[in-house]
C-alpha cells in the first residue's frame, strides 16, 4: 500500500476536510483532526500539521495538493533553520552552465495528460533566454506560457513526452505508479535529447525533484538505458537554471494544447485541476457521453470520479 505525507497549517487543513467531506469517517486515529476514506485513498490529517495519505493514489492525491510541502520523515527531519536551501548542493555557478533541465505538468490535474520536458539550454543560450521572457512557469497565465513557448521552442532543443489518460490509467490499473510514471517518462525524455544533441553533452542534467534520487532510480529499474551521468535533483529547480524554466513552460505548453483538444471533444471548457468545477465538469461529461467516456479525458483513479458519479446518481433521481 502507497502512502505520502505533506504539511498543512490548520486552516490549510481545515480547506481540506470540507473538500473531503463527503467521504469523512466517525472513528478518529488519536491526535488527529478528521479521517476520510475515498474509493482509492484514506487520508487522515492531525494535530501536528501531518497529513497522511494512504492506498493505492496515495501519491497522486497527495500531489493534488500543490501548495503545500511534503513532509519529511521522521528520522530526517530538521528544523527549518537548518534544512538546506533548494540547489546548494549544486556545482558553484550553476546557473551560468550548459544544463539540461527536465519538469512535468499534468500530474495533479484530473482531465488531460502528463507533460514531461527535457531541454537544453547552452551557456551562450541564456541571455536570449532571459530576453524572451524565461522564468518560474507558476508565474506566467496560459496567454504568456504559449507566447514564450512558440519563441523558444526554435531557439533551444528539447524533447516532449505525452503519457495521455487511456495509457495512463491502464498503466496506474496494472500497479504502476504515478511516481514511476514520472520517472520513466523523465529518463526516457533524458536519452531522447541527449541523442539529439550528441556527441555534445551537457555540463549538467537537473531534475525537478518530485522524489529522493535513490527512489528515483528504484523507479528506474529494469529500464534499457538509465542516464546518470552528472545528473543533480532538486526542488524549486525553475529558479536554479533556465533550462528547468524553459522545461517547463514548453511542458505547460503542450498541456495546454491537449487541454484545448479535449475541450474540443467535450464541447465544453473544461477546468484545470481537481476541484469542485472539475467534479461538475466530469458530470457533465458523463452525462453528455456517458462513462465509458471517462478514460480518455480523466485519471480515473482520482477521488473526482466517485464525486462526478455522485453527482450524475441525484441528477437522474431528480427525472
């Protein structure tokens, strides 16, 4: 069985005890504040500030909840004082290298796919870069992600890689995953630009880290080709080289591509995330197309699914 663990403040917990609402439980753990038990998860949040996510979409419900930061284990826990900063593991002037940098979208969104890119930025690269607008994509709405992606795409070479949702949840259905999905898509993303690029390579590869490197590489076996020549790990890695910056907007780029399609097919907007609106969205689609539906668009594992089929069970009763 998965489990994850973040950090919440009591008000940031108190936020997710009414999103879980319907599925809350009358026996509580001792020292916590609720307990919820979804089709795919059990979540229990506690006085502490600990919340801790368990079952199969553990990890993935877990993601959801952008926000707010994984916790660490109990053995390696620090004070904040003493945690070192994102990146200060990093080669001196890292910034000013030629670095290959990799992030994904998509993971914490219910409708659309994953997004992963791998782009690399040489040293003479950067100024441009920088002119173009390159920065944090949580940063920048939609309007200005597409603007910047369509100037650097032809300016610096990268690789996508789509995991759309029939292959995602067949995947996630067979045991894999989210975190491995990740993984795979990331290496793999790695290989595909370093074969593009060679015989030149990289001063450096940074990932944005979404897991410990030795889970990372756990993830990682049994692949053909496993990259781990100078490759770094590390949070908050858009704002440690613009190769991760400029990874990510191209990911969120293409994202927003697929979103678009899909709103398409729906034929009608659908909204980003996994909140409320994603519920009604999800109903909507259900009724319109019916369940069998669902694999194309969503990840069915998330707890959205049951709340969407909720949601179509007392539309119907009310005919």
């Amino acid at each position: 069985m998965g489990h994850a663990v973040i950090l919440a403040s009591q008000t940031e917990i108190a936020k997710l005890k009414e999103h879980y609402s319907q599925f809350l439980l009358d026996k509580l753990p001792t020292g916590s504040v609720f307990s919820a038990k979804t089709p795919s998860c059990t979540i229990t949040a506690y006085k502490s500030g600990k919340v801790l996510f368990q079952g199969a979409a553990a990890e993935s419900e877990a993601a959801r909840w952008n926000g707010l930061m994984p916790s660490q284990s109990a053995a390696a826990k620090k004070t904040t004082a003493s945690k070192p900063a994102p990146g200060s593991h990093l080669p001196p002037n890292f910034g000013h290298l030629s670095v290959i940098g990799s992030d994904e979208v998509g993971t914490g969104d219910f409708f659309g796919p994953i997004t992963v890119v791998a782009a690399y930025a040489r040293q003479q690269d950067l100024p441009l870069l920088k002119e173009l607008g390159v920065r944090d994509s949580k940063d920048l709405n939609d309007e200005k992600i597409i603007s910047i992606a369509k100037d650097i795409k032809n300016v610096i070479p990268f690789s996508l890689l789509t995991l759309h949702n029939e292959k995602y949840n067949e995947l996630q259905q067979s045991g894999m995953t989210q975190g491995k999905m990740k993984a795979i898509l990331h290496n793999q993303a790695l290989n595909h630009l370093l074969g593009k690029i060679a015989p030149e390579k990289p001063e450096a590869i940074l990932v944005d880290q979404f897991a410990k490197p030795e889970i990372y590489y756990a993830h990682l076996r049994g692949q053909k080709t496993v990259v781990r020549e100078n490759v770094f790990f590390s949070t908050k890695a858009e704002g440690l080289h613009l190769s991760v910056a400029a990874a990510s907007i191209l990911a969120r780029y293409a994202f927003i591509r697929h979103f678009e399609k899909l709103g398409e097919e729906t034929g009608f907007t659908i909204p980003k995330g996994a909140g409320t609106k994603v519920d009604e969205a999800a109903a909507k689609l259900i009724l319109a197309k019916g369940q069998s539906a669902l694999p194309h668009f969503v990840k069915l594992h998330f707890a959205n699914t049951q709340k969407a089929m909720a949601l179509v069970a007392k539309r119907r009763g009310k005919f």
